[in-house]
C-alpha cells in the first residue's frame, strides 16, 4: 500500500484513516503500541466487503482484542497523564515483564535467522517476574542455542525512545544455560546527529557459562528488563541466599565481596555481615561495610582520597521498578577519616 491509498478491501472514500505517518510526525509519548487502545480501528473498520478485514494483527491473539471499546488501556491512561502534565515518573524510560503477549512492544528482527520465544515458566526455567508466587503463570524470553547452525542470531528491538536526560541505564536479569560460546549482545542504536535514529554502539556482550561442552544444550533467557534515566551501580554484588544467611548466620560472620573499582579506578570491597549486635538486646540489624583495597592504579592515584562519595544500595529485587523498596545510604570520605599510619 503506498502513503495515501487504502488497503484492497479499504473503502476508498475512507483513505485518510489509512495513511501512514513518520515517527517524526507522531508521537508515541514513550509506550508500546497498543492493540488494546480504545481508539484502535477493529480489524472491519472502513471495509467494503464487511466480511474481510482491513485490519489483522501480527500477533493473531490481539485480532480479537483491536477496537475494543469497552475502557481505557493502561497505555491509554499513562498517555493522558503525560499529554495533561499529570503525574509521571521522572526517571523511568520503559519497563518489560514479558507477562503479556504483545512484549511491550518489541519488535523480532525477519532479516535474521531466528526468533526469540515467549514463553511460560516450567519446572526447570522460571520466570523472574512472579517467580512461582502464580501458580502457571510467569512469562520470559527465550532464544534456544541448542539448535539450528552455529551462529545463528535472533534480534529483539525495542521501539525508538525518547529519553530527556543525558544519562539512562538498562538493566534487566538474565539466564544462561547453553556454551561458553553463546553470547548475549547488547546494542543501541542512537540518532545519528541529523534526527535519523541509526548509528549502532555495542554496549556489553555477556557470554554462556564457562566449563560447559563445547555444543549447546540450552538457552539465553530474559526478564524484567528496565530502562532508567539514572546512573547505573559502579558495581553490583550479588548475594545468594540472602533470606537464609539473616536467619541462620553466625552473630557477626562476615562475607567480603570481590574487588570491584571505581570510575576512578580506586578499589573497594564490601563487608557484609548479616547478624549484627548493635545493642544487648537486638540481633536484628544487617551491617554493609565499605573500605578502600590495594588496586592496579594505586600508583596513579590521589592519595589519601578525600571528597568522593560512595552510595550503597541494598536493592529490592521487585520485577517493577516502580515498588522497589531499596535502602540507599550515602557518605563523603573526609580528612577526619584519614588513619595516618606511623
Ligand atoms: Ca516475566
Ligand atoms: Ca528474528
């Protein structure tokens, strides 16, 4: 169909409603398309023959679902509230649990070998999002490397956003399962200076387990994927078991993390000790320690480091980003501090 002219079946009358727009024309205000939008034509709309569509769905399921009339979209509502300056989250570029069928919008790439798959939890993949707490519930992505020929890439890209500050963070949880050799590459595609969304940076590229067999037997799986518009943690230390180690540690038993560095290029561990006795008569509290190791750049550094400032976050992993209840604590490294050896 060419810009301005109507599908086959389209009545020809009608042809304005079939136009197409450029995405410099329009504005999505940051949602997904939305197949249940209340001002979303059904797949009838504008026929000449009403018993065939004019419009069908790539996704079959959301055939049924498009010109629903009956209320607003949760995509409806968040677009109303930013069009009339009503509340909205300063930070939050887009979040994805995968828990329905549209993915949020992500597109599949055609011109690569494969699809990524949106599938249910079961007894041996679970999903991040509700993880177990509903029972068949629970959806991830999937791109299975078990199969098919080596090298093989399935894309997934998301629509273009439109951040308004200068820094943005993309987290999201990962699993996998297959070879060393399974790679998970994760790439932006930024505005090429002249407003035409193209220029390609690769930002990380994350690898299968290590000591696997050399052919794959499993996955790449993905989940919960945030797009902040805040500084990512320098680094992130993952603790196993956490529930476990605050019921049954040792009073006082510490657990040091690894080496992690600053942007700088100052390196740091972390203390965690999960019992700590604050008084005689609690056990309760939690302790996070900071302290500054020996690192490679030492040598190279300021020393002693006054006025930098270490934010640790104790992260509450709630799939939405928006219910975290996370503990953030702050300080400032001051000359007071300074132990001047002998
Ligand atoms: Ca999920
Ligand atoms: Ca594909």
């Amino acid at each position: 169909m060419s810009n301005n002219e109507p599908p086959a079946n389209g009545r020809i009358d009608q042809a304005l409603n079939f136009q197409k727009y450029k995405s410099s024309d329009t504005t999505d205000l940051n949602t997904p398309y939305d197949y249940e939008s209340i001002m979303h034509y059904s797949p009838f709309s504008f026929s000449k023959n009403k018993s065939l569509p004019t419009i069908t769905t790539n996704i079959l399921k959301f055939d049924g679902i498009i010109g629903q009339r009956q209320d607003f979209s949760s995509s409806d509502i968040k677009r109303l509230n930013q069009m009339y300056n009503c509340t909205r989250s300063l930070t939050l570029l887009d979040q994805c649990n995968f828990e329905s069928a549209d993915i949020c919008g992500l597109v599949q790439e055609r011109r690569d070998d494969a699809d990524w798959v949106h599938k249910k939890s079961n007894s041996e993949d679970h999903d991040h999002s509700l993880r177990g707490k509903c029972e068949g519930g629970g959806y991830f992505m999937f791109f299975n490397t078990s199969v098919g020929k080596a090298g093989k890439t399935a894309i997934l890209k998301s629509r273009i956003l439109h951040p308004r500050r200068m820094q943005q963070c993309l987290q999201f949880f990962f699993k996998m399962t297959g070879s060393p050799k399974d790679k998970l590459v994760i790439w932006a595609q930024k505005d090429d200076g002249s407003g035409t969304v193209r220029t390609l940076v690769k930002l990380q590229t994350l690898r299968g387990k290590s000591g696997g067999s050399k052919t794959s037997s499993g996955g790449i799986l993905i989940d919960d994927i945030t797009l902040t518009e805040t500084l990512c943690p320098n680094a992130v230390w993952h603790v196993d078991n956490i529930s476990q180690l605050l019921d049954t540690a040792a009073l006082n038993y510490t657990l040091k993390s690894p080496r992690f560095y600053s942007p700088e290029g100052y390196a740091y561990h972390l203390i965690l000790s999960p019992r700590v006795l604050v008084d005689e008569e609690s056990e309760k509290y939690m302790g996070i320690f900071f302290h500054l190791t020996s690192g490679e750049h030492d040598g190279a550094l300021e020393w002693p480091a006054i006025n930098r400032q270490a934010t640790i976050t104790v992260l509450d992993q709630d799939a939405d980003v928006m219910k975290r209840m996370s503990i953030e604590k702050s300080f400032t490294t001051l000359e007071t501090h300074v132990v001047k050896g002998t």
